[in-house]
C-alpha cells in the first residue's frame, strides 16, 4: 500500500513562508538547510491533509496564528542548534 501523493503535512508549507521570509535559504546551504528543515519539522505536531485549500477553508484564524507562532518558536530554536554545531566545528583542534 502506498499513501496518496497529495497527502503532505501542513506546517511544512508554514515552515517554507517563515525560511523564505527569514531568507534562511540565502543563508545556508542546501545540506544544512535539509537538516534544519528536519530539526524544525520535529519540534512540531504533525498535521497531515490532502488539500492546502481545505485548511484555508476550515481552520480558524486563531489556530493559524498559533500554528505560525509554533513554526517561529520551532526555527528559532533550530537557528541556536545549527549556531552552536558551528562554534564547536570552528574550534581549533
């Protein structure tokens, strides 16, 4: 059995707007820039659906704002791990 192609979890498209906003992507390379993707997405619930449009339609403004507050929590924390990962691989041996 395999899931449908359009199934996908939608604080992946939230996590895109806030890396694109924050040029995160300009930043980083695209290696880290998969890892961090990683590190964020995990920190988060999942909330898989099949249409972008149904979760326009139906999720309440609130719980948006909520959902966008969780991604920039999530990045953030993301940001401070890659940082840290950076000193420590900067530090002389």
């Amino acid at each position: 059995m395999r899931l449908h192609d359009d199934i996908h979890n939608f604080y992946e498209k939230i996590v895109v707007e806030e890396i694109i906003k924050r040029k995160l992507d300009k930043i980083y390379n695209e290696d880290v820039m998969a890892d961090f993707c990683c590190t964020v997405l995990n920190q988060l619930p999942p909330r898989y659906i099949r249409y972008d449009v149904d979760m326009a339609f139906y999720l309440p403004q609130s719980e948006r704002i909520h959902m966008e507050e969780r991604v920039q929590t999530a990045i953030d924390v993301a940001i401070t791990q890659i940082s840290k990962k950076k000193d420590l691989n900067d530090q002389p041996t």
